[in-house]
C-alpha cells in the first residue's frame, strides 16, 4: 500500500493478509515526513465485502450415503471455476464463488444433473451444504468438501467388486435376478434369469457401473449406474438402442 497523507507524509506499508482474509499484519516505511518504520495492523470492519475464496487444486468430496470422490477446481477467472470429478458420477461442474458461497452446476454420467449450494468455513478450506438434484432423481443429499494439500491426501478412490448375485427392479416391468462372473481389471460378464433372459458385459469404475446388454424379443441396450459407499446397491437409468427408443430407471440390490 503506497500512501501520502496530510502534513508532508508519504510512505508505503507492506503486509501479509491471514489465510482468511480478514486482516493483515505487517510495516509501514516512510518516505518523507519522517524516516523510521511503524507496525500496522488491518482488520476487516463487518462480513458484506468478504473477499471470495480461490478454489483452485484438488478436494474431496463426501456425498451423504453415496461415497467419496475427488474434484480438480480450475480458475476461469472472475470467481468462476471449472471442475472434473473423479469416481461417484464422474462429473463436471462450472463453479461460482461469491464470498464464502459457492454453486456449483454439475452433470453426471447416468443422466444425473443439479446443483450444489455450499458456505465455505473461514480458512477457506472445507464446505458444507446441499446437493439439489434436477435430472436422475428428486430430493435433496448433504455435501462436505475439503481441500487436499497435496495429491497424495487423496483418498483413493476404491472400485466396487460386483461378483455375486444381484436383484434387479426395472420400473414399470419387474423384477430379475443377474449373476455376475469377475473377468478381471473390473471387467464382468452378467447372466440375467427372467424379464429378457439378458446376457451382458459390465465395466466398473470406482462407483461408476456400465452394463451392456442383449435381450430376447430383439431388445438391447446399456446401463449407466451408481453404486452407493457399500457397493451393495446401484441406481441409474437404461438406455435402449433395440427393440425401444426410451429410457428405465433401473435399480440393482446385492443379495
């Protein structure tokens, strides 16, 4: 801060700000007027013009019943961000940050969009708020954030093991039962028993579950799922490219 004051001063002050932006410590060197130094001391008066927090580097998310996930937030300026998810719904976001306020405006694979509204602490290093969904399914789920000093504080992000006998309920048609054989690198093959008969070939990723599948009647199609933190259920929606042109929500419970 360079200054001139009343009475022939001028100087300038150097200062480092707290991490939360709210006051600074620091020197004032005179210019004229006088030739020593001063200590100085700056502190916000009041909380409307709190300076908006940069986002910028990796977090971790945790979604309330769902799991975890990684973000990498990058500055496009002005307080806006752009965000890639990894794990969960493997996402991207456009982010805005208004003081401690944050939105985010997020899609997802599986056809799941929305929005996350969330008021960041006063170190700027962890937020708390609500996910509002808009597409995939209704309602609402509570979000953590927390910032990640270094890649390795990471939490890795752990890939479900499908193998096993799962129920599945496909809205508006019934109920089947699938059995899944691990081919290895979260790779699995899927017989179905009732509805179509389907066979099918699944990948896994983190928490994220894509099915491909051939059904009798000329049906085919694929699966976009999510499983939840206990990899023991999966929602997401099923995609028809035979036989049909809509989509299902579908369902799938470990038994």
């Amino acid at each position: 801060m360079e200054w001139t004051a009343s009475g022939g001063y001028a100087g300038y002050s150097e200062l480092t700000l707290d991490t939360a932006c709210n006051s600074a410590d620091g020197t004032v060197h005179y210019t004229a007027g006088r030739s020593d130094t001063s200590r100085i001391r700056l502190r916000r008066s009041g909380g409307s013009g709190a300076a908006a927090c940069d986002l910028a580097g990796a977090w971790q998310e945790d979604l309330d019943g769902q799991g975890q996930s990684t973000w990498t937030f990058t500055s496009l300026g002005g307080g806006r961000y752009r965000g890639q998810e990894q794990g969960l719904g493997n996402a991207t976001a456009t982010l805005t940050v208004n003081g401690r306020q944050l939105r985010m405006d997020w899609t997802a694979s599986g056809g799941y969009a929305g929005y996350s509204e969330l008021t960041l602490d006063a170190a700027c290093n962890s937020a708390d708020g609500t996910v509002h969904y808009t597409a995939g399914r209704s309602g609402t789920s509570k979000i953590h954030l927390q910032r990640s000093g270094r890649g390795s504080d990471i939490l890795p992000i752990t890939t479900c093991d499908i193998s096993g006998n799962w129920q599945e309920d496909l809205e508006g048609q019934g109920q089947s039962t699938w059995v899944y054989t691990s081919l290895g690198g979260g790779r699995y093959r899927g017989q179905e028993t009732g509805l179509g008969s389907a066979t099918a070939t699944l990948t896994v990723t983190g928490r994220q579950l894509r099915m491909d599948w051939t059904a009798s009647g000329g049906h085919a199609g694929y699966s976009e799922l999510i499983l939840d933190a206990a990899c023991n259920t999966a929602d997401g929606t099923v995609h028809y490219t035979a036989g049909r042109s809509d989509t299902s929500k579908i369902r799938l419970q470990r038994r």
